[in-house]
C-alpha cells in the first residue's frame, strides 16, 4: 500500500519537474505585464503582437522550412547511406560507421565553425542554402543511426525471396525493404526534424544575413529581456507539438484495435 | 507508404514554391541591418521601407562580440550595425568600418554636441550615436535607508544577501575600479589585484551574480539593491515606484551604441539614407518611446513625457556624469580582466 503510493508520488514529482516550467512558460505568455515580477491580469496581447512581428514571423518561416527540407532530404541522403553500409563487408564497415559517429560526437560549435569556414572558403555567401546545407549535413548521422538497426533486425531472405518471385531490385527495394523499415526511417526523420528545430550553435555560425531562425532570434534577445511574444509563441509551438502526439497515439491505438 | 510518400512530396513542393518566392523579391535594392534583438520599433522599417523603396532585411545579435564575429569572418553583407563605444573602437582599429560622409546625414546636426567626437572615435568620422545610458545602483527605498551616492554601500555588511551585482566583468570589475578611485580602462595590474580583493571581500554579502533577471528580481522586490543599466532602471521604477537610480559620486560607466557602416557593405548611400533616416526627430522619438533607453537626439528628446526628460535616471545631469568614462578597447590587456573576474568567481 505504502509502496503504491510512493510509487504514485514519484510518477507525479518526474512529470512535476519535466513539465512545471513548460507550465509557468504558458501561463505567463497570458500575462499584461512585460515583466514575470507582477501579474497584472489576463491578455491575449502577446498573441496579436507576436503575428504583428515581421522578425519573429520571418524566423519562424526559416526555422520550419529549414527543418522540414532538412529533415527530408537527410532522411533520403541517410536512408539510402545505411542501406549502403548494411550491406558492406566487415572492415569497411566499422570504418564508415565510426566516421558516421564522429560529427554525432564532435562539439557543435566545432561543426559551425569548420562548416562557416569551408563556406567562405567555397565562396559560397552564407544565407539560406548554408544554413540548409549545415542542417543536412548534422542530420544524416541520426538518420543512419535510427534506420540501421531495423535494417540488422530484417530478415536478408525476404529480399532474397522477392528477387526469386521476379521482382527487379529496385522493385524489391521499394515494396520489400523500405516498408520494413520504414518505422527506423520516421524516428530518424522525426529526430533530424527536431534537432533542427532547435539548433543554435551551428545555425549561428553558418548563417547570412537576413536569415535567422528562432533560437537566434530568441537568444539575441537576451540583453533587453526575452519578450512575452516568445512565451505565447512557445504555448503555440508546444500545444501544436502535443496535439500531434496525440492525434498519432489515437490513430495508432485504433490501427492496433482494428488487427486484433 | 503511398500516404506518407505523398505528404512529403507535397511538403516539399510547398517548402520549394516558399523559397521560389523569397527569391522573386530580389530585384528590388536591399539594406541589411544588424541591431541589437528588440532594440528598434519595428514599425520604423516599414515605415523606411514605403518612403524611399528600399528593402530592409533586420537581424539581431545578443552581444557585441557575436556581430563582431559575423562581420570579421566575412561571407555575411550587412551595411549597418549598432555596436557599442569600445567595440567601435575595435572595428576601427581592425579596419572593418567605412568611413560615413556626414554630407548624407543632415540629420547628424540633432546629435547633442556632449555625444560627438567622443573617445571612440575621436574625430567623429564613423559613427552616428543612437542610444546612451549609464550604470548605477537601483535601490528599494522602503529596504534601504542610507543614502546611495557611493559604491560604498555595495559593500556595506547591513546589506547582506540583498545586493545583486552584474555577472559582466567589465562592469563589475569596472564599477569597483571606481570605487577604488581608479580608471575603468586601467592597464595596471596592480590596480586590478587590489580590485579582485574588493571584489572577493564583497562576495559573501552578494546575493546573486545576475543577467537580465535583475529587472524581475528588483521589481517583484527580492533584493534591496543591484548594479544596473539606466536603460533598465526606468523601467525597473515604472513597474515599481519603490525603486530609486543613482549613479555614485565617484562616477561610473557611460555607455553608447551607435550606427556603423561596416566594410562588408555594398551599398553605402543606402546606408547612409537609412542612418539619416534614423536620426530624424520623430523616428528617433519612436525609438525612444519604444525601447525606453536615453536618446542622443535634443529633438526627440523633447518630444518625450515631461515626466521621463526631468528624470534623472535616463538623462542625468552633466555634474553626475562628470566623473564616468566611456569603455575604451583593452584589446590583450582583456587577458587580466578575464583572468581576475574568474579568480572572483572560482572562490
């Protein structure tokens, strides 16, 4: 009896502090006051100001279209690599994957700084396709790293057996090994998307002018106070986040019901 | 797999028509301005933008030393920037900054004559003041009885753990230089020892070495005093009539940010226009409503409430600026600095 309790109290203290300032991020996006020392009653404000502001706006527009075209091309890049090194012999593919881990483990700001360097290098001016080509290039590694093990777990003779039923490899490729692992393929898509979602480090070291995405736009904020538009955007990006989840979980139930 | 393939491929198309259409709007001239994050109103670009046809791309930065970064490593093309005094003087020094043909900016006759020409740059040929300020000591007049004229009570045993000092190493190290009777630019290393011992003296009365949480700290009244940007102060004692500025006796820091052309500009007339623009009356009296700091501009600081001219914290008299200096560039002296405000924070 008593353990059950503990059991519940300490569900209830994990959720606490993973979700309490998540919490007190919301409610004070509804506050008048700029400041978080005063409560000064109820508003929606911040919300009108925050679609009222073009720098917050335009950060927001490249920060998703940089993580959505990120995320898939790296997924496509990354699918077709782990496809590749599945298949290779033991040596050389020790040696690929531990070139794979290497930009997981190297500092970011290390990245940044080697990929601005090559930019200017390349005289390519740094702006939106740099940006894109940084987030590309720290997002195939997680894609290789989550779609591998489904590819371990897959049986080789069904690739094998598709074959002998006729069907050109291509074909095979398509209608045997992607839908295996397809699920290896939305986490490292899912992960490439967030990561590039709230990158900073590289982001700031590889971008032009006139693009920026919301984390440095959030940061450079700093010396005058993070404006309350950014906790009423933050609301928004979180309860989108979590509706998602949950019209997933829903249809993932029902999908599940309707089998058994 | 067909749905999922769909949806990416319609994503994609969207996400590729998005960036056709960001690259149509080329043809028209561009400007691009690096500030400070939320230091304009931002009404004004557009307003710059309807008068004279010119498309404005507005970034911001946190710290000086990011856009100095961005600027010094090329591949980026802003044509104006607003760093502050002793960066200026580094920008200069390295090069990365036009020369501004005072010709195009008019406007530049606004300027009060106690903000040209200064040690940054001496002779007034690359930079345009935008705003200014002080630091001081904000206190809560229902906590603190004594008066606050010196540095002094910053130290006083009566206070402690209700003082929150600024976790910056040049303003603390800065602030007890003054203290101490000595320069804030000092390049004597003695001086800086004797600062450190202050400093460490002082640190078991400091509540909280703070960043921005300074304002919610003061306001919501959690500490009696802290060091403080004027800028700050006002709005500190709007949301909370306790709270009183003063900048000591012994003088304190002045601090600007002013417009730069930096180098990697390619189109300097524009830029001029924009800093003239800028420098008008009442766009800088927007500014200035907006962000709350202390103008530069003798027009649009006439245009303010009679409330905030005749206030002391935002525009100080000269005889309480008579003993504050601006920061000048240590450039590798910095060394010594970084390595005594370590020493201060490691205890």
């Amino acid at each position: 009896m008593v353990m059950k309790h503990i059991k519940k109290l300490y569900a209830f203290l994990i959720f606490f502090f993973l979700y309490a300032p998540i919490m007190v991020l919301i409610i004070f996006s509804f506050n008048e006051s700029k400041s978080r020392g005063s409560w000064d009653g109820l508003t929606l404000k911040w919300y009108i100001e925050l679609f009222k502001d073009r720098q917050i706006m335009s950060a927001m527009y490249y920060t998703l279209s940089v993580a959505i075209l990120s995320s898939l091309i790296a997924t496509a890049i990354g699918t077709a690599a782990a496809i590749g090194i599945d298949n290779m012999k033991r040596f050389k593919k020790s040696m690929i994957m531990n070139l794979t881990y290497l930009p997981v483990l190297n500092p970011d700001i290390v990245t940044g700084i080697a990929l601005m360097l090559l930019f200017i290098f390349m005289r390519i001016r740094l702006g939106f396709l740099t940006l894109l080509l940084a987030h590309i290039t720290f997002n195939i590694p997680y894609v290789i790293i989550s779609v591998l093990p489904k590819l371990k777990q897959l049986n080789k003779h069904i690739y094998e057996a598709a074959l002998d039923l006729g069907a050109s490899p291509s074909y095979a490729l398509r209608k045997v090994i992607i839908p295996e692992i397809m699920p290896g393929i939305i986490t490292g898509f899912l992960l490439a998307f967030t990561l590039s979602l709230d990158d900073f480090v590289i982001s700031f070291f590889t971008t032009g002018s006139g693009v920026s995405n919301l984390s440095i736009t959030i940061y450079s904020m700093a010396r005058r106070g993070i404006n309350p538009k950014i906790n009423a955007l933050s609301t928004i990006m979180f309860i989108t986040v979590l509706l998602l989840l949950i019209i997933i979980n829903n249809r993932m139930s029902k999908n599940n019901t309707i089998k058994e | 797999m067909t749905k999922v393939f769909k949806t990416t491929l319609a994503l994609l198309l969207v996400a590729s028509i998005i960036l056709a259409m960001t690259g149509c709007s080329e043809g028209k001239p561009t400007l691009k301005v690096y500030n400070w994050g939320d230091y304009i109103d931002e009404s004004v670009l557009v307003e710059f933008e309807e008068e004279y046809g010119i498309r404005v791309i507005y970034d911001t930065y946190a710290t000086n030393e990011d856009m100095y970064i961005k600027i010094k490593a090329g591949g980026s093309d802003y044509d104006v920037a607003f760093p502050s005094d002793y960066m200026i003087e580094r920008m200069i020094k390295e090069d990365l900054l036009h020369e501004i043909d005072f010709n195009n900016i008019p406007n530049f006759k606004y300027i009060s004559e106690e903000f040209k020409n200064l040690d940054y740059d001496s002779s007034n040929n690359y930079s345009v003041p935008y705003m200014w300020g002080t630091v001081g000591i904000i206190y809560n007049t229902t906590m603190v009885d004594d008066t606050v004229d010196s540095w002094d009570i910053l130290w006083n045993e009566k206070y402690a753990n209700q003082i929150l000092m600024l976790d910056s190493q040049r303003d603390s190290i800065g602030i007890t230089l003054k203290k101490l009777g000595y320069s804030l630019n000092t390049r004597d290393v003695n001086e800086l020892e004797a600062v450190k011992d202050e400093l460490i003296k002082q640190k078991p009365l400091v509540l909280a070495y703070v960043g921005d949480d300074v304002k919610d700290k003061m306001i919501s009244e959690e500490a009696a005093m802290a060091v403080v940007w004027s800028g700050d102060a006002v709005y500190m004692k709007w949301q909370n009539p306790n709270l009183e500025y003063a900048i000591p006796k012994e003088g304190s820091n002045l601090w600007f940010d002013a417009m730069v052309i930096p180098k990697t500009s390619k189109n300097k007339e524009n830029a001029e226009l924009f800093i003239n623009f800028m420098t008008s009356t009442d766009i800088a009296f927007k500014n200035t409503d907006y962000i709350g700091y202390s103008t530069p501009h003798v027009e649009a600081r006439k245009l303010l409430d009679d409330e905030l001219i005749n206030d002391k914290t935002a525009y100080p008299s000269s005889e309480d600026l008579a003993n504050c200096e601006v920061f000048k560039d240590l450039s590798d002296f910095l060394t010594e600095y970084d390595r005594v405000w370590t020493e201060v924070k490691a205890r």
